[in-house]
C-alpha cells in the first residue's frame, strides 16, 4: 500500500501525463511535450511518460521536417540558380559593372542566410528526432515499471 505523500506523488505524475495526451489530441504538441517532460523529471522510471514525450518529440521533429524540407529545396534552389547566373555574368562581361557586382553580393548573401536558416531548421527538426527515438527506447526498457495503484 503506498503511502498518502507517495499517493499523491503519482497521482501528480498519472495527472501530467494524461494532460500531455490530451494535450496530443488537441493539437498542442508544445504544451504535451512540456506535461511529458515533467512528469519523467519527478518520476524517471515511469514508462508511460517517457513513451508519451516520445511521440511528442518525434511529432514535433517531423512537422518540423514537413515544414522546413520544401523551404530548404526552394532556397538551395535559388541559391544555385543567383550564382550561376553571377558566374555567367563574371564570363561574359568585359569589365563588371560596380553596381550589378553590388546587386549580386546582396543577393547572394540573403540567398546564403535564406538557406542557412532552413538548413538550421531541418538539421533541428532531425535531431529532435533522433532525440525522440532515444526517448522511446527507454521507455521501451522500462517496460512493465508503470505504477500502479
């Protein structure tokens, strides 16, 4: 029989996780991730939590993959397209004009930070990911440790 403080403890604990699961339902991964987190911060061998901020987890890395792979391509994209169009440019003019020269690092530069955000973006999208997955393996170690009342 568990104590009332211990009772009370995982009462806590069942309470977070289910609002995390709820939370999954809603739509508000960022709110469910959050209740799984705790709840493996005040329990750390309750399994059901770990497996929760899990799915959270990897939920969150793949919509953030979904978001970001398009705007990655479409920058890498145009990228390429400014400088080869600055290198057929560089070829063809006799003497390069100090004004489109300008125009051409502006551009290229804002097409650099473009596709180094999206870069950034996805790379985090990944590790979450990953990160998600090392969560559910240790959930998935701790099987048959959920409390019980």
């Amino acid at each position: 029989m568990l104590a009332f403080s211990e009772l009370f403890r995982v009462v806590a604990i069942w309470n977070l996780t289910v609002c995390g699961m709820y939370h999954i339902l809603l739509g508000k991964r960022e709110d469910a991730e959050a209740n799984f987190a705790v709840a493996t911060k005040r329990y750390p061998n309750f399994a059901e939590a770990f497996a929760g901020l899990g799915m959270a987890m990897y939920d969150k890395g793949e919509r953030g993959r979904i978001y970001w792979r398009p705007l990655y391509d479409k920058s890498k994209a145009n990228l390429k397209a400014l400088q080869k169009e600055f290198a057929d440019y560089m070829k063809d003019a006799v003497e390069p004009e100090p004004e489109i020269m300008k125009k051409f690092d502006e551009d290229i530069t804002a097409a650099q930070e473009e596709f180094s955000e999206c870069d950034a973006g996805l790379q985090g999208s990944q590790e979450t990911k990953i990160q998600a997955g090392e969560v559910t393996k240790k959930a998935v170690q701790m099987k048959g440790r959920t409390i019980r009342l």
